[in-house]
C-alpha cells in the first residue's frame, strides 16, 4: 500500500502478511463475556507474533457470535494493544447513519492513532427482520443500491470537507481528521483507511473505481474469489489514497495439534452454519454434540461443499493450505479466521499458524 501500513511487519516464512478476522464466537456452554476475554487474548497473542491486523465482524440476532458492536469492541481491545492495526471486517454500512460511523472511528483513531481500519460493506450481517430493525424500514435492498452515496456521505464526514452550499458543511464528525505535522512543518489530516468488503463483483468494481483497498470474503464466497479479484485488479484506478490494487482475502483456517481434533471442529462449526443457514442460530455446538446429530444427505452434501473452504489439519497442513490459497489468487494478505468451540482452541491455532511460519516468538 501507498502508506507505511506494511513496513515493519514480521512476516517470518509467510508469502504475505497475515492477519485476522474475529467473530467473537460462543461455544455452548459458554459466555460472551469469555468469548470477549477470549477476543483480548488474541489480539496480544497475534500482535506479539507478527500478524498484521486484528478486524472485528458486524453481525446481529445470532447468539453464537457477539460481535454486534464492532466500534465498542475495537475500542476495548485498543486499550490492551499497542502496535497491532485493529478495524472493522466490517461495518454494515447501510444499517447506520454515515455521520454515526464517522464519529466512532474518529474516536479509534483518536485512541490508537494510525493504526485504525474502516472496512465497510453493504449487507445487512443478519437476517431480514433484523435488518428492518436496525434500519428502521422494511426497504433493505434500498440501503444497498444507496451504498455508494453513503460510502461518499462517510468520506465526505472523515475528512470534513463538505462543499460549501451542501446542507452538511457545517457538521463536522467530532473527533475529526487528526492534524500531524511532518519534519518539516507541513500539516496534513488522518483518518482511519477505508476498506470496502464484499464477496461478488460489486464492491470489487466500486472498489476499484475508487482506488481503494479490497478485501474479499474467500471463507463464505470461495467460488467468486479469482473472478472479483481479477474485475478489481483490471479495473483499478490509482488513487491519492491507493497506486497500485490491494487485496485481502479472509480465509477459515483451522490448526490443531492432532489432524483428528481438527475434523471434529470443523465438523460442530458446519452444524453451526447449518443452523444459522436454516434460521435456527445458536450457541457453536460442542463436536460431541455434532458427532451425535444425524445429518440428513442434504446436510451432508453442504458440509462437503463448505469445508471444502476450510483449511484445517496439523500446522503443516494449514501453512500448505494458505501456501496454496495465496499462490492461486494472488491476494496481498490472508487474514484468518479460526471457528472453534472452545477459546483456548482457537488461541492454539493462531499460536501454532504462527510457529509454522516462523513468525517472532512471543
């Protein structure tokens, strides 16, 4: 990237930076309040092992994830880092007003200058009666088709510089663009980056129109990962923001001491898509209890096509995987997001993706 976002990460043995992408999972028999302790626990793990960046999902009305509140949660974790970038993966911008998200994310960068990301995207994160509810209207694909008058509507409250005559000129998003001053005296705002997020070709063309950086959901639209990557790289426009395109892929990643306690994982995190997939969300089930359910053919053909995604085995076998992944697509950074029951599970996993690409020790 055209900033100095890359410059000093430890990428040991790895192709490419690597990152994550944290749901705040809820495994039965277990709290938020664990799973946001748990989330603290990882971001120290990974920022004193070299990752990149730390980004927090928007999702609602699902009692296995408990990242409803991105902003709140960045916040919290701002408080117990220091070097690692932390942003959103992402924030639902349809479901908030423009000048709302303007403001929560002045306020990160006010609390860890130069080292907040805004990743954006259109869908709601939740079911249909969700998103009416947090928009406060039954037209939800308006809000999409809206995206980039309020992608613009954002930009426009992060930088403070409406034009004179709009009706927005004088509101300004408090904490605002945060003045430094260079060696040599010239002054010159900052804000947090703009990501847009997106798992088809939309936010990718608009994206590139932009000239700004793209990150694309590869662990739940793996089937248009190389065509939205190829429209984005073809079609990009450099920018003051952006020379050159930039693009993350997310990824589900799994590591586990023995191969067979990997299957198991993976195997309770595909009855818990199941469940979400078919309207009945819930606590991420214990393996014990996804090896006991009778899955229907149906069901078991959707497992095989979803985990077919799911890079999961020994350390080994993962590093291979992301090898693969990485040479195939041609993505700039993987970030990695590790379904697991148990916190401690998902703690190891980081720790062991870490060991096998020589990444700093702790």
């Amino acid at each position: 990237m055209t900033s100095d976002e890359t410059r000093g990460t430890a990428h040991g043995t790895a192709p490419v930076p690597l990152s994550v992408l944290d749901l705040v999972t809820v495994g039965a028999g277990h709290t938020a309040t664990e799973a946001l302790r748990t989330g603290v626990e990882l971001a120290k793990l990974t920022e004193s092992r070299g990752f990149h960046r730390y980004w927090v999902a928007e999702h609602h009305s699902m009692p296995g994830v408990a990242s409803s509140s991105p902003a709140v949660i960045l916040a919290h974790l701002a408080a117990h880092t220091e070097r690692i970038r932390l942003g959103s993966g992402g924030v639902m911008l349809p479901n908030h007003a423009p000048l709302v998200i303007a403001e929560q994310f002045g306020t990160l960068e006010a609390l860890a200058p130069g080292r907040v990301d805004l990743g954006l995207g259109r869908a709601p994160g939740t079911d249909g009666a969700t998103a009416a509810a947090l928009r406060r209207s039954d037209r939800l694909n308006e809000g999409a088709d809206d995206f980039p008058e309020q992608l613009a509507e954002l930009t426009r409250f992060l930088d403070d510089d409406f034009p004179d005559g709009h009706p927005y000129r004088r509101i300004h998003a408090v904490p605002g663009p945060i003045q430094s001053t260079s060696p040599g005296g010239v002054q010159s705002p900052h804000r947090p980056p703009i990501w847009l997020l997106g798992s088809s070709g939309f936010s990718a063309r608009l994206a590139a129109d932009l000239g700004l950086p793209f990150a694309f959901a590869h662990h739940f639209s793996a089937q248009n990962t190389i065509p939205a990557l190829d429209l984005y790289r073809e079609t990009f426009r450099p920018s003051e923001i952006l020379a050159e395109p930039y693009a993350l892929i997310g990824v589900s990643a799994l590591a586990t001491d023995d191969e067979k306690e990997a299957r198991r994982q993976v195997l309770a995190a595909s009855l818990n898509m199941i469940r979400l997939r078919t309207g009945r969300p819930g606590l991420v089930p214990t393996p014990e209890e996804a090896e006991a359910y009778e899955f229907s053919p149906v069901e078991r053909d959707f497992i095989t096509s979803w985990n077919s995604n799911v890079i999961h085995g020994t350390a080994d076998e993962v590093r291979a995987g992301l090898d693969d992944l990485q040479k195939r697509t041609g993505a700039d950074e993987l970030m990695i997001t590790s379904h697991a029951h148990s916190g401690a599970l998902r703690l190891r996993s980081y720790e062991l993706i870490a060991d096998a690409y020589g990444l700093p020790t702790a």
